[in-house]
C-alpha cells in the first residue's frame, strides 16, 4: 500500500458523494460507488475485498452493489538528479473504473441514459476532472517523506467499454513527478 495510492483515492471522496446525491440506479437507490485499494483488495465504502484481477464475469455480484474504481501502484521510476545524493522520481497510480449496465434486467449502476444510474463516460470525466483540477494536479501532497511532488499528469487513459455488452470498463495512470531528497 502507498502513500500515493491512498492520497489518489482520498481525492476521489467528493466523487462518491456527487455520484450518490446526483444519480439513483433502477430501484431508486442512490448509484454507489465504491472506492478500492487494488493493493490489497480493500473496499472504502462499506468494507469488504475485491479482486479486480478475477474474470468480470466472476464479479457479477459485486458489481450489482455499484460501480467500482480501484488505485494501483504501477509503477515508480528514479533517476539521479544534480551533484546531490537526490532523485528525480515518477510515481505512476493506475485506475481502474467498472461497472455493470442496469439494463436488460441486470441490475448494475451504469446507464448510457442516465435514468437507471450513471452514464458511465460521466463517471469516467468525473473521477479525471477531479484527479486533473487545478488545486489537486499543482504540487499534490500525498504526504510521502524527503519528497516533493511538482505535478500530477495524465500518462494513459484507455478505454475498454467496447470489448463488453453488459459490463463496462476503464483504465487510466497517473504520474506524481518530482523529487526525493536522500541524506
């Protein structure tokens, strides 16, 4: 678990919230969205695990609970920086945004409509918007010691909603860079 991971997760609070007061899903439950620590498998909202490296499939249950998005660390890459002992660091956080359609009698949080849930490109904006605000993407804080983050940027964002019918699916990274200071 990172610092990092954490702070990316945290930062989607106001998400979960708006998501909750702005969408209800086929019964007229507020639209969940549950946030994951995909390094070890704990859920924010409302306890519990989930294995994002399970088959989707397999997930079914889960996904009828609400739309998940689950932080990763992807990758972490240092360079030496000046006549210092110091480091120029990239920290790379992947998401991972599912969900599963409340249409044709499943009875997920996603609707392309927006009437039975979420319009999953919606979320998708949302939760980026959020990552990318001013406030949050200049000098992000996660707290990590002897380190100073600069920026937080985008570096992929890959959607695969097309690859399924009933299920929907996104993956993004997102690189801190800056760096470390070693004694």
């Amino acid at each position: 678990m990172t610092t990092e991971v954490n702070w990316v997760l945290e930062q989607l609070g106001s998400v979960v919230d708006d998501v909750a007061n702005s969408y209800t899903n086929r019964n007229d439950n507020p639209v969940a969205l549950k946030r994951v620590n995909r390094d070890d498998s704990s859920v924010y909202e409302g306890g519990g695990s989930l294995d994002f490296n399970e088959p989707m499939h397999k997930r079914k249950e889960d996904l009828k609970s609400g739309v998940f998005v689950g932080a990763t660390l992807a990758d972490r890459a240092e360079d030496p920086a000046g006549t210092e002992y110091n480091l120029k660091i990239e920290t790379v956080v992947g998401l991972t945004v599912e969900g599963m359609t409340s249409q044709g009698g499943l009875h997920g949080h996603v609707d392309p409509d927006g009437e039975n849930g979420i319009p999953f490109t919606e979320l998708v904006r949302k939760i980026r918007r959020t990552l990318l605000a001013s406030d949050t993407r200049a000098y992000p804080d996660p707290g990590v010691p002897n380190t100073s983050y600069h920026d937080l940027i985008p570096t992929s964002n890959d959607p695969q909603s097309a690859e399924y019918r009933d299920f929907y699916r996104w993956q993004g990274d997102f690189a801190f860079r800056g760096y470390e200071s070693l004694p």
